[in-house]
C-alpha cells in the first residue's frame, strides 16, 4: 500500500475506496459510480489539483447487502483507507455510514437517498452528492396529482429501506391531497412471479401504480401486468431507470415515468467531460456517473483547499464551503445533506432512451 497517513509530510497517495454492487443484479450501478470515480481521479491526477497528492482508486464489492457492506466497511478500516465513494444502495449505506462516522472516515455516497442515513445525526464525515427521498418522493407525488391526475392510486415497495421510504414519501404527499390510494403494498424482491399483488391492482381498478424498488422487480411487474391486462401507467424512482429495466420488460417498459437527477451530460459546461467519458469507452448516461465523478472532485477540491490529506480537516472544509461540480454548485447543511438538489421526471422509451416531462 502506498499511501498510509502521518507518515510523511510529502505528498501521498491517497486511497480513495468505490464501495458498492460489482456483482449481484443491481452491479450496473457499481459500473456507473466506478466510471464516474475512475475518470475524476484521472483527470484530477493529470491536473495534480487534490493539493499535490496523487488518488488512487480500490474497488470494494458489497453486492448490495447490508451485511457485506458491513465487512466491506472494517475491510476499509483495517486498510487504514480514509475515503469512500459508496455505498450506493441505501439498505447498505446505513450500517456501513455508521462505522465510518465512528472511525472518521470521509464517505460520500454519489446514489443512497434514505433519509435515516443522515437524519438528525450532525453527521462529521457522510456526505451525499445526490437528493434524499424526502426530496425525490414529493417531486414524484406532486407529478402525479398535477400532471397525471389517476382515479385510483396503487403504491408498492420492494420491503426494503430505499424502495419502502420511497413509496411512504409518495403515499404521504397522495394522501395530504386527497388522492385515492386504494393499493399499499410490498412485494419480496428477487420473486419472478407478482401475479397475486397484479390481480390486487386489477380488483382495486387502480390506473397508476408507483413502485419503490429497483429494476429487476419493475421490469417483472411492467412485462406481466401488460400480459394481464392492466394499462395502468407506472412509475418508479431512479432505481428503476436504466437500460436493464427494458431488458426485462422489453416494450411494457414504454411509457414508464421515472424520477431520476437532472441529466448533467446535457449541461454545456460538461462537453469536455462528455467527451473524456467517450475517450475512455464509458458510459455517462446514467443517473449516478456524475454525481460519483462530483463526489471525487469535492474531496480533491477540499484537499487542495486545506493543503492536506488529513479526513477531519477535508470534512470540516466540505461542510464550510461550496464546491463547483458537474451537477452544479454542492453545498452541505450540518447533517451532509446538499442544501438542494434537482429531480426531474421522464417518460421511458422501449429503446431505453427517456424524454423529460415539461
């Protein structure tokens, strides 16, 4: 290991962990934030910008599992790494965020929006470079009632902290406004076969269903509720917007309404970081690459700010300052939360491209 600290006064190299699924059915979101961080560092590297000190990338598997999250987390604690870019499902992140506010670990998580994991700490050292669901689930809720305007309103979860806060915001904001939510119910995630809660749809006569979950399970659900019948239209939060959930659901998936980050890659001012991604082969179309790419950027950043490698004092500059990103400017309020953050609502196409919802 090259870098570990308080050993030299010159410049390090910085370990900085990508914790999160590199395996498993959500790892697609591992390959997002791992293109995202590989082309900061890169960048960052070359411009010698994080205060004269060279990061350097090691890949953490979780798999999405909280308790692998869990020996994901002491495995970085052992290593004496003191930055983490992840986790990335919420189920993982709270445990995981626990262990390293405790061992003064920096961690930023480009994609975990569940409240709980900074909800009325004071965190010192969890950050986010995306909303929290109590941002994400209203921006969804107040689409439905003003754009949508359903009759009848079936809200489902996957039983899981992201997909279940989720569907709760959702619900909440239905309810305050007199939307009939007729349907409130989980589904087991990894099932193949939802016939027993599409039959519920159907006997409710609910015409829209949110889901709080990931793609594999609403991709399931768009394919066999168009087999039997129901032309409710469905949405779900930016865990169900990728390509795979077309994969699954081929042409049900059209017309799907996803809330997902603003699309940062259509920003002018990112071109050259559009093309930086093209130049490597990677992909920036997806919700979480340049969040993890602003994720790296904002610890480098407060590096060079502190002129030091030192997890406390970046921490401290992070909360104190603001930080110009590919996703706009970054603050932190006293929890690590961003003080705003951009949901937008598209409408999915069976060829996996979305359009935004004007």
């Amino acid at each position: 290991m090259l870098a570990i600290f308080g050993l030299s006064a010159q410049a390090q190299t910085v370990q900085i962990a990508i914790a999160g699924p590199m395996s498993g059915s959500v790892a697609q979101y591992g390959d997002m934030v791992k293109a995202g961080v590989l082309t900061a560092i890169e960048q960052i590297n070359a411009a010698g910008a994080a205060g004269g000190h060279k990061l350097e990338a090691v890949m953490m598997d979780d798999a999405c599992e909280p308790k692998q999250a869990v020996a994901v987390a002491n495995k970085i604690v052992s290593q004496r790494i003191k930055y983490v870019i992840g986790h990335m499902c919420s189920g993982s992140t709270i445990p995981a965020s626990d262990i390293y506010e405790n061992e003064g670990i920096v961690m930023v998580t480009p994609s975990a929006t569940v409240p709980q994991i900074t909800e009325g700490k004071k965190r010192k050292f969890i950050f986010r470079t995306t909303g929290r669901d109590d941002q994400q689930g209203p921006v969804a809720a107040r689409h439905i009632i003003a754009k949508v305007q359903p009759g009848k309103v079936a809200v489902l979860h996957d039983k899981q902290s992201y997909g279940q806060g989720l569907a709760t915001s959702v619900k909440k904001v239905l309810d305050e406004a007199k939307v009939p939510v007729v349907l409130f119910e989980g589904v087991n995630a990894g099932d193949s076969d939802y016939s027993a809660v599409i039959t519920k749809i159907k006997a409710q006569g609910a015409d829209f269903v949110y889901f709080g979950g990931y793609h594999p399970e609403m991709g399931l659900l768009l394919r066999q509720a168009r087999e039997q019948g129901v032309k409710a239209t469905f949405m779900g939060p930016e865990g169900v917007g990728n390509k795979d959930v077309t994969a699954i659901a081929g042409p049900a998936s059209e017309g799907m309404l996803v809330t997902l980050p603003a699309d940062f890659s259509e920003d002018p001012a990112n071109a050259a970081l559009v093309k930086a991604f093209a130049d490597k082969k990677r992909d920036i179309n997806g919700p979480f690459q340049l969040p993890a790419y602003a994720a790296v950027k904002i610890i480098a950043d407060a590096m060079a700010g502190t002129k030091s490698a030192d997890p406390a004092k970046v921490a401290a500059y992070m909360h104190q300052n603001a930080f110009q990103t590919p996703i706009g400017k970054v603050e932190y309020d006293a929890q690590g939360d961003l003080k705003s953050f951009k949901f937008v609502v598209f409408t999915w196409h069976k060829d996996a491209t979305k359009t935004a919802v004007h």
